[in-house]
C-alpha cells in the first residue's frame, strides 16, 4: 500500500512512508473490510475510514507541524488510525489528541490503538481520545500545531481557529454538495491565510445526532 502510494507521488516523505507502515492499517478497518485497498471504508455510525491516499496527503500536508514536542488534534478520530500516525511522529514528549462524538467509535479505536505500534504513546499518555463534539475541538491541550478534520465542515469552525497555534496548520474539507480540502494556515502574528488544496468528498461534520440519523 505503501509503496504504490509512494509510486504514484501521494508520499514523498520518509518519514510519512515510516509511519504509515508501522501502523497497520489493518488494525483499523472492521473485519470483511479491504484494508489495503486504496479506497474508504464504512466503520459504521454512518461513517468512514478515509482512503489511505487521503491519509497520505494530509501527513504530507502537515508534516512540518507534527516534530517531534508538538501538539496534534484529530477532529473525527473514527477508528483511531490517523491519531495513532500523529502519535508516532510527534513522539511520546509530544500530544496526540484524537475527538470523536460517537462513544462506541472511542471505544473501539482505543482498542485498535493498543494492538498498534502507537500503544505505549496511549499508556504513557502522550496520545488520547475524547468523547466530544469535533466542532468545538479540544481545549484543554491547545494550542495544536497540526489540526486535522475528517469530516467535511460547512464552513471552518472558528474554535478551531482558535485552538491553532501561530506557525500551525490545519487540513480540514470544507464544503456541502462540493468540498475543498482547506489548509489554513496561521501565522505567527495570529493572522490566517486559507487556500484550496483538492476536490474531496468526506461525510458532514455534523451533530452525533444528525450523523446517525442520516439516511
């Protein structure tokens, strides 16, 4: 997987290429699934796993904002897999903080999460995941450096914004019918520059009601 990812230049990285292979996707992805395949995949809750190819492109996205000390909020954790990336490389005297508002899918990502290579970052605490609503982020261990929504937001959360920390960045799709992967960058004097990366389509960003009821 891997590799042809790195074939078709979605991973250019070494690092992005290290820690995709030590966390084994196959871990999280419900059983029957194809884990390996470059596609996403329902995980139940009306949601999904992104396609590893998505997955690529947001670490290479973010990599400068995920060395090792930083702070990283995975808004959307789902099965736990992109928050176990981050914990690898931000490293165990860094935070990787994934939010998720469907308790069941916390549950289960923890489990996942401790049968993967990013177990010791959860029993040493440097990688947590939280019941909450995505939209209002993760204050209590902001500001982030790296931010990164799997789910498409009508428009970019402003505590999101917020809990950026100047020099972060934050890949989040944006969009209803259409979407854009956004990366919003802030500088260091607060300012926020945003721009369009690709044409994605993500599940909605939505309330833990509206996303079971979803038809």
């Amino acid at each position: 997987m891997v590799e042809q990812l790195q074939r078709y230049g979605v991973i250019r990285s070494t690092k992005v290429a290290e820690v995709m292979e030590a966390i084994d996707r196959g871990l999280f992805v419900p059983p029957g699934g194809s884990p390996y395949h470059d596609s996403p995949m329902p995980i139940g809750y009306n949601a999904t796993i992104s396609a590893p190819h998505m997955h690529a492109a947001c670490l290479e996205l973010l990599e400068k904002n995920l060395q090792p000390g930083m702070r990283a909020l995975d808004v959307g954790s789902g099965t736990g897999y992109l928050t176990a990336c981050f914990a690898l490389m931000v490293g165990p005297e860094g935070r990787a903080v994934g939010v998720e508002h469907i308790p069941e899918l916390v549950a289960t990502s923890t489990e996942n999460i401790k049968k993967s290579a990013a177990a010791p970052h959860l029993n040493d605490g440097s990688l947590s995941i939280h019941v909450s609503d995505g939209r209002e982020g993760w204050p209590e261990l902001a500001p982030y450096e790296a931010i990164h929504v799997g789910a498409a937001a009508p428009q970019i959360p402003e505590a999101l914004i917020e809990q950026l920390k100047p020099g972060g960045r934050m890949v989040i799709p944006v969009g209803t019918v259409f979407q854009e992967l956004k990366v919003v960058d802030k500088k260091l004097d607060g300012t926020v520059s945003i721009r369009d990366e690709t044409s994605v389509r993500y599940v909605p960003l939505t309330s833990k009601d509206a996303q079971l009821h979803a038809s």
